[in-house]
C-alpha cells in the first residue's frame, strides 16, 4: 500500500523531495542553455559572412577551431573530480564555468573592435565554448553522483528532464534566433543572450555542494597508502621540530617561548597540507588506474574506436551548406531557424524511436542503419545542390526542410548508443572524468572531421559567390560517411544498442 501512494506522488514532486528544487533548477537552466545556444550561433554565422565577409572555408576552419575545448573534456573531469576548492567540488568549477560563458559574449556585445577582428571573435569564441564544455561536465558529474545517492529508479527521470530541457532550449533558441536576427543588431543578440549565463552563475549560490564526493574515488584504496604517507610526514615533521627547539633553547628561554607556539601551529599546518596533498595523489592515482581499468574492456575500447573513426574520417561541411542555402538559395534566418526546430524535434522522435524500437538490436545492425540513413541525406543534398528536384515541382525549402528533418532524427541512431556506453561506466568518484573522456573522443573526431571539410572546401575552391564544386564536396563526403561501415568488425558481434 505504501509503495502504491509513493508511485502516485506527483512527478516534479518526487524529483524535488529526492534532489532539491535548487538542484533540478540549476540542471533545467545548464541544459536549457546548452540548447538555445543555437540562438547566438546562428548570429556568430552571420557575422562571419555578412560583416567579416569570410570564405566558406575559412568559416568552416574558424568554427572547427573554436569548438576545440569540447574534445578536451577529460581535463575538466579532472579537474573536478580530483581537486576541490575549499572542500567544495563541483559548484566552485560551475561558477567558473558560467563566467567564462559570460564574459566573452558581453565583450562581443560592447566592444565594436573586437567584434570586428576575426582572430579576436575566435579567440573569445574559445573562452565561451571553454565554459560552456566545463559546464557541461561538471553537471553531468553531478547528475551521477545525485543519482547514485537517491537511487537507480531516479535515473531516467533525472536524464529525461535533462534531455527535455535541452530540446525546449533547441527550439526556443531556433525559433527566436531567426525572429532575433531580423529585428536586432547582431551585437545586442549577444548581450541579451549572456543574461542566460549570468543567471546560470547566480542560481550556482543557492545549491549546496557537499565535499563527500571528495572522497568517493579514493576509500577503496586510501587506507594503506595514505595513513603511512601521513605518518611518515608526521615523524619527519616531529624530528625537526625537536631539532629547531633544541636550537632555540641555545638562544635564550625568552625568545624561545615566543617562538614555540609558532612552530607547533607551523608543524600542524605541514602535517595538514602533507595530509590533502597525499589524499590529492591518490584520488589522480585511482582516477587513472579506473580509467585504464575501463578502457581495457574490449566491449569499450573498440566501440570507441570505432566511433572516432566514423566521425575524423567523414569531412564536415555544414557551414560550406550554411553559405550556400542562404547566398545560392536565398533563404533567410527565420526559414533557416524554423528548419531546426523541426530537427529537434525529430532528434526527440529518433530518440523515442531507439528505445522503444532499436536498443535491443546488435550494435553493429544499428551503426549500419545510421551511416546508411546518413548517405541517403547527403545524396538527397546533392540533389539540392544540382537542382534535380525542380523538375519535379519540389520547392528548396521543402528540400532544406526534410534533410534538417531526417538528418537529427538518424544521428539519434548512432549518438544515443554511444551515450549509453558511455553512461554506463562511471564509477564513484571519477564522473566527470570517464564521461568527458569518452565525449571527447567524440568530440575530437568531429573536430577533426571539420576541419577535414575546411581543406576539402578549400581545394575545391567554394567560395561565397562559386559554388560549382560543391557537388563534388558532396561525393567525397557520401563515400567518406559510407567507409566506417566496412570497419564495424571493431565493434563485438553481442554488443546491442542497450549495453547492458
């Protein structure tokens, strides 16, 4: 009886007796913020062609280059899994994190000189997506260790509420990017937007963070090394100290009564310091050695191989794309932003789809599916770009729109069981190190891959008013998306999209 009339508590009820309002608040607006970045970036996009009048390749490069913190993820995991400030692990990197999401876009906001310098854009474009990748590890660390405390049935509803709060920041940052765009100068889209990461900073003071996560990832092991750490500190530290009083006491009782408190207060500090300097190494010892533990599992280490490998190899166009629907086709920010509110929403039906249809398929027959679905995109962007479907009657933007449609829902089919695979294995203490160290092989290869669709856009030589090779492009990019298909063998057989 009493667990029906728990199982009856209403939903956002449950979530805030189990985690805080404060809690689930801060995780709505990080994720929240994640999605409608895409409300400032579309204005990042314009800036770049319209006012620095920059090429389709140099575009690509400049926005490659200034994704680059997120494939470095693992140092933020680190960083705030191992070492806290002032006993406090999680929050003090957050509120770093939203400052250095903050400042950069206030800086494009207010100053016209450094608005109009490319190195300088992406330089500050640096510093925001620094912050912006800190954010997002250190919130997933701390989902982790929120729901291993309140327990496994938590779990999908703390991940679904994350997830949804980033789908409704996907469409509302879409749908007003565009609107934004053609009622705004591209400089007040970027101070309206930093209120979102001021606010990200001020809701950072009302959520406690408990420094027991401190020492999750070192009790299995700290009990041998630490304590004889600690008291061969403690006999150095001793034996000294009986040597400078020794010392003193040849110079005279007064001066050594004065000096003796401080020794003993000097001595204490030492054997503190030496103490949370010990425990520092250990918790980095034990990060490491879980996270070589991890990676010698074959089901992990090929799949993620494999996964870095479909994507480096794969050349990234998507802003070669951006130019060309906007200069060639002529569509304009609001069409282009209507376009990514349909893709995510079809990102969420990819989702639905997978688990109730996919996570139960091998591995391999879904990757299949995905770089398949993918190359159909791309052929259909091909068609776009030769202007095939004229003859047929069919509009561009009905062609803009479908891809956009089709291309975020089959992306689902190949991130989401990476996330799980990634999701799966994080143990006590190390969260945020073992999640971003699998993100950013992700990250990486992407990076990687986009900037391979800089060159590619280059030696074909795209610019904003020539895109006679862009079909071209397009090819090598079908055959390149086509080629990770032949290494799945990578991945084990019994490996399904579940994980489990």
């Amino acid at each position: 009886m009493a667990a029906a009339q728990r199982r009856q508590v209403w939903w956002p009820g449950r979530m805030g007796a189990a985690f805080g309002p404060p809690f689930l608040c801060l995780v709505c607006l990080v994720y929240f913020i994640q999605g409608f970045r895409s409300f400032v970036w579309t204005a990042v996009s314009y800036q770049m062609k319209d006012m620095m009048k920059l090429s389709p390749s140099t575009s690509q490069f400049l926005v490659s280059l200034a994704y680059f913190p997120w494939s470095i993820k693992p140092i933020y995991g680190i960083l705030s899994d191992c070492i806290p400030i002032k006993q406090r692990k999680r929050i003090p990197y957050l509120i770093i994190s939203s400052f250095l999401s903050l400042l950069p876009w206030l800086i494009l906001g207010l100053s016209q000189s450094l608005r109009s310098s490319s190195n300088m854009l992406t330089a500050l474009l640096i510093v925001q997506n620094l912050g912006s990748a800190m954010a997002d590890v250190v919130i997933d660390a701390m989902v982790a260790e929120s729901v291993r405390s309140a327990g496994p049935e938590f779990a999908g509803d703390l991940q679904s509420l994350s997830w949804s709060s980033m789908a409704v920041g996907g469409i509302f940052g879409s749908l007003l990017g565009g609107y934004a765009l053609s009622n705004l100068p591209i400089h007040a889209i970027y101070v309206v937007f930093s209120a979102l990461p001021f606010l990200q900073l001020v809701s950072c003071m009302f959520v406690e963070d408990s420094p027991k996560g401190f020492q999750s990832a070192i009790d299995e092991h700290k009990y041998v090394d630490n304590q004889s750490a600690v008291s061969a500190f403690s006999e150095k530290g001793s034996s000294e100290a009986l040597r400078y009083e020794g010392t003193r006491r040849r110079k005279g009782t007064r001066k050594y009564n004065k000096r003796r408190p401080l020794s003993k207060q000097t001595e204490a500090n030492e054997q503190h310091n030496g103490s949370v300097n010990s425990s520092l190494s250990l918790s980095l010892r034990s990060a490491f050695f879980s996270l070589c533990t991890a990676f010698k599992q074959p089901t992990i280490l090929r799949p993620m191989a494999w996964f870095f490998f479909s994507n480096v190899t794969v050349p990234n166009i998507s802003t070669v794309m951006f130019y060309y629907q906007t200069e060639e086709l002529h569509l304009d920010a609001s069409f282009l932003g209507t376009a990514r509110v349909i893709g995510w929403f079809s990102l969420m039906l990819g989702t639905y789809t997978y688990n109730r249809y996919f996570k139960h398929k091998k591995l391999r027959n879904i990757l299949v599916f995905a770089h398949v679905g993918l190359a159909i995109i791309i052929l259909q962007d091909i068609v776009l770009v030769l202007q095939l479907h004229v003859q047929y009657g069919i509009g561009d933007k009905y062609m803009v729109l479908w891809g956009s449609a089709l291309a975020d829902a089959i992306n689902q089919f190949k991130m989401m069981p990476f996330l799980i695979l990634s999701g799966q294995l994080c143990p006590p203490g190390i969260e945020g190190t073992l999640f971003a160290l699998f993100m950013s092989i992700n990250n990486l290869g992407s990076t990687l891959g986009s900037f391979l669709g800089a060159a590619l856009a280059s030696a074909l030589n795209i610019s904003t008013a020539q895109f006679d090779n862009l079909a071209v492009g397009l090819g090598v990019q079908l055959i390149c998306t086509l080629l990770p298909v032949g290494f799945l063998f990578l991945i084990p057989n019994e490996v399904t999209g579940l994980t489990s």
